[in-house]
C-alpha cells in the first residue's frame, strides 16, 4: 500500500461582497456621556493582521455544499461512488468516538487559509512609516453600514446599527487544496458500520480497529466534485449570504487551463519525493471538474426605476468631514465670526467603499423593506380577517429581535430569524452614478425664534438619472418546510409584497418619508415556479407596454396569486381557506 498525494490550486473570484468574521470587539452600551458608536465586525485576520478566509471557515463552506449536492442528486454517478462512508472517510470524524471505542480518522484534506489580495486592501501607506504601521494600515479594508428598523415606530432599532469589513466583488482569490489517499483499496481488515471488526464472533469481539483512509481515487473524485461546485457558483464563504453576501465563482478573466490545476505524486518513488521537497514543479494531472448545473432556485427578477432618486447613505465617508465642519462652526461662534460654509451632503453608498465605484442598492436593505411590508400584510391578515391575537410590539422593551421572533409562520420561513436562515436572498443592485448629481438641501426650523435653527442644516446628493439593474430576489425551496402548500403559500405573501413594490407604495433606501425611494416597476420575471409545487413551465412574466404601469403589473401578479391559492389545501384543522390558513401555527402539515 502507497500513499498518493495531490494539491489541488483553484483560483477564484468574488462575485458579491465578502465578510467573514474574526474576532470581535464588543462595544460597551452602558457607557455615559459618550456618543456611542458601532463597532465594525472584523474580518478575519492571521497573527500578522492580514486579512484571510480561514481554512476551517473555507472547509466547512466547501464540504457543506458537498454534501447538499450529494443529498439532492442520489442517482447521479458521483453520488453512486462518493458514498456516505467513503464521505466520512474523505471528511473525517466529527470529533466524537464511538461507544465502542473506535479511533477518529483526520480528514484526507487540508484546505489552507486563502489570503486577501492587496487590490481590496484600503489605506496603504507609504513614506517615512514604519513596517509595522504600512501593515496594519495596508490590513484595512472598507466597511459597509447597515441597520435594522423597528417595525412599529418606523425609525432605527435600539443598538441596531452594524458595521462589517468586507472583500469587495471582483477580487482574485487562490485556494489551495492539499489530500492524500491510499493506492490500495483493499486493506488487510476493514471495520463495520458499528466500528467492529466484520469478522468479529458474537462471543468474542476484537478491539476495534481504525477506520480504513481514503482511496486515492475516492479523493480525486470528491476534487472533481469540488471544482464542479465552484464552476457551478455552488459554494459561498463567509456570513450574510442571504443579502447575497460571499458568492464565489471560478475567475473567468483567466484561461481555462488556469482556472484550476492538479498536481499528483508519490513520496514513495524517488522523483515524487524529490518533487515534495523541492521548489521543482510537481507532475500535472488531468481533472474533469463533475458538471453539477446552476442551483435550484426559484429566481425573481424585478425591472425598475425610481423618477425620485435612490439614496442609502454612507455615513462612515462623510463623516470625518461633519466633524471637521461642526470643529470650523464651534470656532466661528466662539470668535465671534459668521460662519458661511455650507454643510457637508450626505453622500450615497459605493459598492466598493469610497468615493469611487457604481451605486449600490444593499441586497440587505431591500431585504429589509420586502420583511417588514410581508410582516404588515401577515399581521394585518391575522389581526383582521382571522382574529388573531397578537402581541403588541409597542410597549417598552420590545426590541428588534423579539420583533423578528414574534414574524408570523410565512415570513420567518422566508425571511428567517436569529436563529434560523430564511429562504429568500436578495442581491446588490448596482448603479453608474450620474455625471451631474444634484444636492437637496433642508433645515430644522427653531420653534422660537421661526428661523433655522443653528447648525440644523442638512443635505444630500440625489443620482436622480442613476440606470439601476434589475433587482434580483432567489427562493431556494430546500429551506422552505418539506410542504407544497406551506411552500404556495409562502409564494403568495412574497408575490402580495411585490404586488405593493410595483404599485408604488413601497419606497426602498432612506428618505422615504421625504419623497426620495420611489419606486416604478416596469417587469417582473419569475422563474422556477416548479420548485414550488405550481404547474406549469414554471415561468411567469410581465413586461409594462404603452399606456401601462407597475399598478397593471401587479394586477396581473394578483390574477396570478389567485390561481396558485385556489390550490391550496387549508393547513390542519383551521377553519381559513388558501395561504393565509398557514399563517397559523397548527401541530399538522398537509403534503400535496
């Protein structure tokens, strides 16, 4: 028996941010008489303060996917030689014995921590600055802001602001995948599903013997699985992926035979041990990367444009400026001078952080604003036509979080809780910025004197010409209950909620109550309806023509709503008929 050894190179891109979490700084809430301020999750980062994605978190991404696809295609080929045993084989014990006693086994793979390039990197120095300082500065990369909104009074959420460092899209990522496996697949004495010896008596057992490693041609082909993922934008890193965070693909910008490359040798053999210790290159092998096809998922697909302008701020590029400027103004008034200078505008978020690159409409923030409207459909439903009763998310100390726990049945299974991942993903849309942008200045009036108040003068830089892209919404089923009318039913809430995006009334990014954020649907795409259990080719559209508007885009969304909730069988023993029957939470479940 020989050992074969391969190192699997795999270069990459990010398709969407990335942020994967190190360790955190836990700001104080209770201090006093300071402002307090969001502490940003951090990336993580190795001893030398260099950002990476670490191996483990890498792994796990990696192996996940795997294993889903396996689940999912029982009958496919790889599935038929990748099996459960030869997975724990390839993947190792979970860290747990058996009662028997038997050995864990490692995993036949090492997946090494993948480094961040310098291009996404921000604040680089240079100069007369110390190594030290060029690296901790060099480690910085650009945060992005987000909020959450308590859904009764409308505003921000108590300790509800959130700040994380992320890679941006576009970036160049090289992971490299180490595996070892053994030549021979039939070892002297195998072990039982139980961990014994198969030819153990009943009267007298043997001690356990440890499990058998990995064949190297089982290893090759969980590569070949793993390359094929990858191909097929299967594996995301990191967290907030259903903003549609940490999307990772193969790099397309290079040649084919770049994309990937494995290396095969023996440290058996003389040449193949010389090979593993010198910086000679090691013998290629070829690997057919198994065709694994898209993901599964129902996609959504809204054409827009908003006659008003979209703005999400970006408070952190902006905010040295204001501080400069209040500075300046103190000043002033203290000399005694008037102070003239206009105020510092509130800039738009960049997809890349800065000043520089495309608007971006965050997946998380129209997330937000589909939550929060499903949420209002559901309760009203509930209060109302069902006579539910509910709990009143007015009272002190009702937080944001007890307000996503407290989300009816359907909208915590398609938006998720703090403890659950919800089944709807929205992606960043993004935006060319407008050559010439305007500024909308406003004041606070003081209430005594009727004039502005000082130091009460606000403003913001509105792209009204901005030419968004398509918002993208993805269902994935597999994390919607194993329930074809649960899964209707969760269709028709979503479908209501973009009914009322495409009449108008729901606005997207800040300033909706200052007339910013309108919203003018002109298409709606959904493919993959199949996936629910509805009929059909699985596509619906709409596309406005002349003399048409949202308001006729969602009437024909409605026409649509009413056939699938005519298929609905009533969930348990609730007297409610169609999808809003599932509202409410019954011990039974009806499959179609």
């Amino acid at each position: 028996m020989s050992i074969i050894r391969y190192e699997l190179t795999i270069r990459l891109t990010t398709h969407s941010p990335l942020h994967s979490g190190g360790m955190d700084v836990v700001a104080d809430p209770t201090r006093e008489g300071v402002d307090r301020e969001a502490v940003a999750t951090r990336f993580a980062r190795d001893a030398h303060e260099r950002p990476i994605l670490t191996g483990r978190s890498v792994k796990g991404a990696v192996r996940t996917a795997c294993t889903r696809y396996l689940e999912k295609n029982p009958e496919s080929d790889i599935a038929q030689l990748l099996t459960k045993e030869a997975q724990a084989r390839l993947w190792g014990d979970r860290g747990k014995k058996s009662p028997n006693g038997t050995p864990l086994r490692a995993s036949a793979l090492t997946f090494h921590p993948v480094e961040i390039p310098e291009e996404a990197l921000a604040g680089s120095r240079s100069g007369d600055s110390s190594e030290a300082e060029q690296r901790q500065a060099g480690a910085d990369l650009p945060c992005r802001v987000g909020i959450a909104m308590n859904r009764c009074w409308g505003t921000v959420g108590d300790g509800a602001l959130f700040v994380h460092e992320f890679v941006p899209r576009g970036n160049a990522l090289t992971l490299v995948i180490t595996a070892e496996g053994i030549d021979d697949e039939a070892p002297a004495k195998r072990t039982n599903t139980e961990g014994g010896a198969d030819d153990a008596s009943e009267e007298k057992k043997e001690p356990a013997a440890p499990p058998r490693p990995a064949t190297a041609a089982e290893v090759k082909q969980l590569l070949e699985l793993i390359v094929g993922l990858f191909k097929a934008g299967q594996v995301s890193f990191g967290g907030r992926q259903s903003a549609g965070w940490g999307r990772i693909a193969l790099d397309d910008g290079k040649p084919k035979d770049e994309r990937w490359r494995l290396r095969e040798f023996s440290p058996k053999t003389r040449e193949g041990l010389k090979s593993l210790l010198s910086d000679s290159p090691l013998p290629g092998t070829e690997l057919e990367p198994v065709n694994c096809g898209p993901a599964k998922r129902t996609r959504i697909t809204v054409t827009w444009k908003s006659p008003t302008g979209i703005l999400v701020a970006d408070p952190g590029l902006s905010k040295q400026d204001k501080a400069d400027l209040k500075e300046e103004r103190e000043t002033a008034l203290a000399e005694g001078r008037i102070f003239d200078k206009k105020p510092v505008p509130t800039v738009p978020l960049r997809d890349a952080g800065g000043e520089d690159g495309p608007l971006v409409l965050p997946g998380s923030s129209v997330r937000g604003a589909l939550r929060a409207r499903a949420s209002r459909i559901a309760r009203t439903v509930l209060a109302g036509a069902l006579g539910q009763q509910l709990n009143n998310w007015s009272e002190p100390g009702v937080t944001v979080h007890d307000q996503l726990a407290d989300d009816p049945a359907l909208v915590r299974d398609l938006f998720g809780t703090t403890e659950q991942r919800g089944a709807l993903t929205v992606l960043d849309t993004q935006a060319a910025p407008s050559a010439n942008p305007r500024t909308v200045t406003h004041n606070a009036g003081d209430r005594w004197t009727g004039g502005v108040a000082e130091g009460a003068l606000y403003g913001e830089e509105v792209h009204d010409d901005a030419r968004w892209d398509d918002i993208v919404l993805e269902l994935d089923p597999d994390r919607l209950p194993n329930d074809q009318n649960r899964r209707r039913a969760a269709w028709c809430l979503l479908g209501l909620v973009l009914a009322e995006l495409s009449t108008g009334t729901l606005p997207l990014g800040s300033r909706g109550t200052r007339g910013l954020g309108q919203v003018e649907v002109t298409g709606l795409t959904v493919e993959g309806l199949e996936l629910l259990g509805l009929p059909g080719d699985g596509s619906w559209r709409f596309t406005t023509g002349e003399g048409q508007s949202g308001r006729d885009a969602a009437d024909a969304l409605l026409k649509h709503l009413r056939t699938v909730n005519e298929m609905i069988k009533p969930n348990g023993d609730t007297d409610t008929a169609g999808w809003s029957s599932y509202l409410i939470e019954t011990g039974e479940k009806n499959n179609a």
